[in-house]
C-alpha cells in the first residue's frame, strides 16, 4: 500500500473517530435498534435500479463500437464500483475498462469509463449549483458556497470543451494517461491517445447517445435521492422528500473530491453539518449518513467485490 492511499484512509478513518467521539453513543445506538427494516429493505431495492439504469447508461457507451450483453455490464459495472469505493475519487471505476478492451480496443474502452464518468459529474455538478442555490435561499448559507460551486462547474465545462476541440482534446487525453499509470497500461493509452480521442469525437457525434446516456443519468439520480429518503424514512428523520433533492447532491459532492477513500468521513461530515442547518440532530444525521454509505456503497461494493473474485476464479479455471 503507498504512502498516498494510507493517508487518505487515515483521513476517512480520523474524521469517522472525531465524528464518533463527538456523538451520543446511546442515542446513536438507539436510533439503530429502531431503525424500521422495511423502509430498509425498499431503499436497497430502489439501490439495484440505480445499479441496472447505470449499467445501461454505459453499456449504450460502449454500443457505439461494439454490443454488449446487459448481464456483463451489471457484472462489469459492480466490479468497477468495488474498485472505486476503495480509491480517491473513484478512480478505481476505470477498472471496467480492462474487461471489454479485447472486444473495443483499450483506447475506446477506457474512453468509454471516461464519459461515463463524465455525464455523472456533470449531473452532479450541476444538481449541486441548483442545490446550493435553494439551500442558501432556505438555510441561509453563505454565498462562498454557492461560489466553489460554481468554480467546480466552470473547470468542469472548460474541460469538456478543450477535450471536445481536436488540439486541445489531444493533449489532454495524453495528460490522463498518468491516471491509469497504477492499473498497468499508461503506455497503451499514451500510445491510444488518437484512437481516445476519436472516440470521444464518436460519442459527440452521435447526439441519440449523448440524449439517452445523460436521460438514464438524471434517472439513475432521482432514484438514488428515493433511496436515500427511505433511509431518512427509516429512522424517522420526518423531513420532506424536496429536502433530499436539495441536500444528497452537496453530500455526494464529497464523493468525487480526491482527499479520501469513497468519500469515507467528509460524507458523513457534510450531512452532519448540512442537515443540522436545517434542525436535525447529530446523531440522526451522523446514524442517515452511515446507513446510506451501506445501503448505497457497501452493499454494492460487496456484491461487486464477490462478482470479481467469482470471475477471477473463473479465468482461473480456464
């Protein structure tokens, strides 16, 4: 393990131990014992549709230069999200890139990851602006806020517009190759750097793509934001369900920020402060953020986690 990664799991893992010290132990442990199973077990459900709608999202990507059968971009997809959940950012995503290379090239397959990724932040971020708008508007926050935001978004746009020119997408195509250093075939991509591009340009092109990759986007989100208010549910958070359209996109900013591993402790953070804005309790929010990091992370990344051992253990046997 590098020096890098530990850090940011001691980070993830201070913030837990800081945010525990901090909490009633008895009240925390209390709204666990009453949690009601049935909002539970209908926000895990809710949880695999979001898996099936961005499954699909990116198997319409990968369409574009060669079909891919629904059952192995679940499989690949879960195997990505048990990668990602235990690296910065999310990178370990790029995962899924290695399993469809043979049948896309790697050039398309890694750009394929890459736009995915990309229609998600960009759902994200702009979900977050709106969010950020109305929270300041209702809670009362400060404009600086609203501000990172908006900086966030700008480098966001700037960048989806220098990759989509021709010179410009071509350097920086090159300049992530450096992304891809740890998962064994940064050469590859340097040398595919033209191909990604072009792939990109193929995925601009094809504006029915680009409509439905970002409809099933925007899908996926909203019933990521039912999942997260059956979980408030369950513990009787009592707040409406427009709180979470307002609230889950700031939480689930943490997520893309590189400072520690799948958004460990700077989640629960953000939901502890944005949520007590609003007048909720500690222990509430601390107990909401820790049982939607299960239902929403945990639970698939243990599934993606068993999906990757049983298609090691396969090749393997071939």
């Amino acid at each position: 393990m590098d020096f890098k990664r530990l850090f940011f799991m001691v980070l993830g893992v201070a913030i837990i131990a800081f945010l525990l010290w901090s909490v009633n132990t008895g009240q925390l442990i209390q709204i666990f014992i009453s949690v009601n199973p049935i909002y539970l077990i209908l926000s895990l459900a809710m949880t695999v549709i979001v898996v099936f709608l961005k499954s699909v999202k990116w198997k319409i990507i990968v369409g574009l230069r060669q079909e891919l059968p629904l059952i192995s971009a679940v499989k690949f997809f879960l195997i990505g999200f048990f990668f990602s959940i235990i690296t910065p950012g999310r990178l370990g995503d790029f995962v899924r890139a290695k399993y469809i290379r043979q049948k896309t090239g790697l050039a398309f397959s890694v750009t394929s990851v890459f736009l995915d990724r990309l229609i998600d932040i960009g759902i994200l971020l702009s979900a977050s602006l709106i969010s950020a708008i109305l929270f300041a508007s209702v809670a009362g926050i400060g404009v600086e806020f609203i501000a990172i935001i908006l900086l966030l978004g700008l480098i966001f746009v700037l960048g989806v517009y220098f990759i989509s020119r021709k010179k410009t997408g071509k350097i920086i195509v090159k300049l992530f190759s450096g992304i891809f250093e740890k998962l064994g075939f940064a050469r590859q991509v340097t040398k595919g750097a033209e191909n990604i591009f072009d792939s990109i340009q193929l995925f601009k092109s094809d504006k029915k793509t680009v409509a439905k990759s970002a409809a099933l986007g925007v899908i996926a989100w909203i019933a990521s934001i039912f999942a997260a208010y059956l979980i408030s549910l369950s513990i009787g958070m009592n707040l409406g369900l427009y709180w979470f359209f307002i609230m889950l996109p700031l939480i689930i900013l943490t997520d893309i920020l590189p400072i520690n591993i799948g958004g460990l402790g700077t989640r629960e953070l953000a939901s502890i402060t944005l949520f007590g804005l609003i007048g909720v309790v500690f222990e509430q929010a601390f107990a909401f953020s820790l049982l939607y990091y299960f239902v929403a992370y945990l639970s698939v990344g243990f599934v993606g986690g068993f999906v990757y051992l049983s298609n090691t253990a396969e090749t393997e046997e071939k």
